[in-house]
C-alpha cells in the first residue's frame, strides 16, 4: 500500500501526523539527511576561512543556497546515491561535490568535503544540532505555553476554595488555583534545570584524536581548530575526550529531564481526571461528538486520557534511549546508529501529549455547587483547626476531644461541631473564634502569584 495517514504503522505518521508533521525538518530521514549537509557545508566554509583552499564566490553562493533552500528533491538525490555507496554519509559528500560541478569545473573545494573527518563527526553535530532546534523551537515553546495555561487558570481559580484529599481521604482544605500552582513550579524548575544541560557534540576524527587532521598539518592546534568550529559556528559544545563517537551523557540528561516533566504532566492529567469524576469540573459539550458508542449520556475525560498513553510511551523511549546510548564497546560499536534515529518518536509522543492536555483544559467548566457542597458535607476537616487552637489556649488533650468526636460513624456538620465548641470550657471569645472557622475559609496562605 502507499503510505498515508491510513496505512502508516506508526501513530506518529498516521492518526496524529496533522499534529507533529513539522517535526519532520528534525527527526525524519529527510531532517537527518539535511542537518548533514548543514554540517559538511559548513565545515567546508570553515576551512576556507582559516586558509586551506580558497572557495570561489560562486561556490560559496551556491552551497549557501542548498544549505537554505534543501528540499526533499535534494534528499532524493543524497538517497539515490547512497543507494550505490551504501554509506549514507558518504552520500552526502559525493552529493555535495556534485553541486559543486554544477557551478565550478575542477573545483580546488571537492576534495576539502568531509576532510580529515569520519562519519560520526557530522552524525554526532547533526544530530545534536537537530535536537537543539527542535528542543528551541518546538519543545520548549509548547511546553512554556502549556505551563502559562495552567497559571492562567491558577489565577481564575485563585480564590476557589476545595477540599483536599490525601490518601484519598478529606483533608485541611485548600484552594484550586494553588493546586494548579504546584504544577506551574514543578515545571518551571525542571525548565530551568533541562535548560542548563548542554548539546553536547564529537568533533575529532575516527576517535577522537584528529590522526588525519594532524598527520596532514601537525603544525595546525585541532584542538582549538575543533572547538572554535563546533562551539562558535555550530553553537554547540564540543565534548574534549571522545571514542569515535559522543558518549551521549548529555542527550541522556536531556531525555531523563524530559522524562520528569512527563510524569509531572501525567500526575496533572490524573488529578484533573480525578476532578472531573468527582463532578468538580465539567466538560464543554462539542455538537457531534460521541462519548460512548452505548451510553449516550457520558462526556469522558479523553484527553487527559490520550495525553496519559502518549506519555507514558514518550517515557518509555526516553528511558531506553538515556539507558542504552551513553554505552558502548571501546571505541565504537553500531547500535547508537539505529537507536539515534527514533529521537523523534518520544518528542513527537510528548507534543501530541501537550497538545491534549491544551485541549482538555480549554473544555473544563468549573462545577463550583460540587465544589461548595463537598466542604459543606465534610466539616470534620475543621477538627485540625480547633484542635490547633485548643493547643494554644493549654486545653488539656484537645487532639484526643476532636479525635474521639470525629472518627466515629456520626454525622459531622456545622451544628454538631458548634455543639461540640459550645461544650468546651473556654472563654466565649475562644468560642467565637473557633465558631468562625469553617471549612471554606480554612484554606491556609500561600505565596502570591
């Protein structure tokens, strides 16, 4: 069959292709084979301006023009090549040299392509330098506009007062905009953490020691030569002790960092699933749509629930990709090759994840009745407050009163706990006081935001 959205084994290329199709300029064969060519023409600009061969300006145009026009067409091309070397970045070299015969007979540049290199140093730029981009450009962005969703509705909920639960359990009662808040931290700290690590690259010859960089110019410092290339043209940070390949720490920090922000999503779309079960939130209705192909009236947290699976199979990749790449035997063996190229798939998961959630939030409707009547029907949580209070005033064993009050099987409401205070041998100033609590406006402080 041909491939489309029907016929694609994966998720990412079928159902939700319309969602995370942008990705492809990163991830997909297509992406790879252009951050290559990024990578070798650059490297070649780079020669010329310390000296090594003069690149005509015709050429430079040229090369500057597949750099920033590359297209699917020119991929074809690379592949077709390949389908002859066998070695897909050597493809790549013979591609290149090719639209340098297009502009330049002989050219002193041909034989300047990929020199002194092997293939992991333009695989282990490329495929920092895609990463990179598309962390920069789609991860990060997304992830932040999803954190400002969520303080948004922080702030609308602000003064919204709720019962907690812990173990399941009634607790102190709390407000729902801070419950939103601990997620907005959660995340905004793991932002700033991810955002420290750094997109590590080798640059170094078959491993790592420029042998034909420096068999051919020993008078040349490669050394300072590799650094100024990939840190200040790549704008990436060069890793100074390598095997032939990158030892990957630093992409597994990305993906374990990745990884926590995932499962403090997921634990969100648990307690707003939870919410909406409770009746605390409703869903807006969309004309059309089903929610049970037999039970007409259910309107189900999908959503949350889509955006749960496709993290739970980001995690999955994340943790085998931050496992399985920093290990490898001696100086290279091949199954980073294969596992580097489905750094897509778990992003993908994660922004199609993210896009969910979006989606989940817009539909909520605060149920504040259900929210109201569950304080209401739980004045038991106020026992804390009395029973604080009872402390200051030196009450004789006032944990014990409240304890033996409120875990029986009797009722707990604002009467019977005004009784219980009207019992209290204390003065009636203290008894207003402790008839004032209630548990809507036992709700504690918490910072401003």
């Amino acid at each position: 069959m041909e491939l489309t959205s029907l016929s694609a084994i994966s998720a990412i290329d079928g159902r939700y292709r319309k969602q995370v199709q942008h990705l492809d300029e990163y991830f997909s064969e297509f992406g790879l084979i252009k951050y290559r060519v990024l990578v070798e023409i650059e490297y070649l600009f780079f020669l010329a301006s310390k000296g090594f061969f003069t690149l005509s300006p015709k050429a430079q145009k040229h090369l500057n023009n597949v750099k920033a026009n590359f297209n699917p067409e020119h991929a074809q091309h690379v592949k077709d090549i390949e389908a002859t070397t066998n070695h897909d970045v050597k493809a790549v070299e013979y591609f290149l040299k090719k639209e340098l015969d297009k502009v330049e007979e002989e050219s002193p540049a041909r034989e300047w392509i990929h020199f002194g290199l092997t293939s992991q140093d333009v695989n282990n730029t490329a495929i920092p330098l895609s990463f990179k981009h598309a962390v920069e450009n789609e991860y990060l962005p997304s992830l932040l506009n999803l954190n400002n969703q969520f303080k948004q509705l922080a702030q609308q909920w602000k003064e919204v007062a709720m019962l907690a639960r812990t173990h399941g359990q009634p607790a102190s009662p709390t407000r729902l905009g801070k419950e939103l808040m601990v997620f907005v931290e959660r995340i905004d700290k793991q932002v700033a953490q991810l955002m420290h690590i750094p997109f590590s690259a080798k640059f170094g010859g078959a491993t790592g020691n420029f042998n034909a960089h420096h068999i051919a110019f020993g008078e040349i410092d490669w050394i300072a030569f590799g650094n100024e290339f990939v840190n200040e043209v790549l704008e990436l940070e060069r890793s100074q002790f390598t095997t032939q390949i990158e030892h990957y720490d630093n992409l597994a920090a990305f993906f374990d960092a990745m990884k926590r922000i995932n499962n403090i999503l997921i634990d969100l779309c648990r307690d707003i699933w939870t919410y909406i079960s409770m009746d605390y939130f409703k869903q807006r209705i969309k004309a059309g749509e089903v929610g049970s192909s037999a039970m007409p009236h259910k309107v189900n947290p999908i959503d949350f629930e889509n955006a749960e699976g496709n993290l739970g199979l980001a995690n999955a990749l994340f943790e085998h990709l931050s496992a399985k790449l920093p290990i490898s035997r001696l100086q290279r063996d091949l199954t980073d090759s294969t596992v580097l190229r489905n750094v897509g798939q778990p992003v993908a998961h994660t922004i199609i994840a993210i896009r969910s959630i979006e989606k989940g939030l817009g539909k909520l409707l605060l149920n504040e009745a259900k929210i109201k009547e569950d304080l209401e029907n739980n004045w038991a949580v106020v026992a804390e407050a009395i029973q604080t209070i009872l402390r200051r005033e030196q009450y004789p064993n006032p944990y014990e009163a409240l304890k033996d009050l409120t875990r029986g099987n009797q009722k707990i409401d604002k009467a019977s706990m005004h009784q219980f205070i009207d019992g209290l041998e204390v003065s009636a100033k203290i008894k207003k006081e402790l008839k004032a609590i209630t548990p809507g406006n036992y709700t504690g402080v918490h910072p401003d935001f």
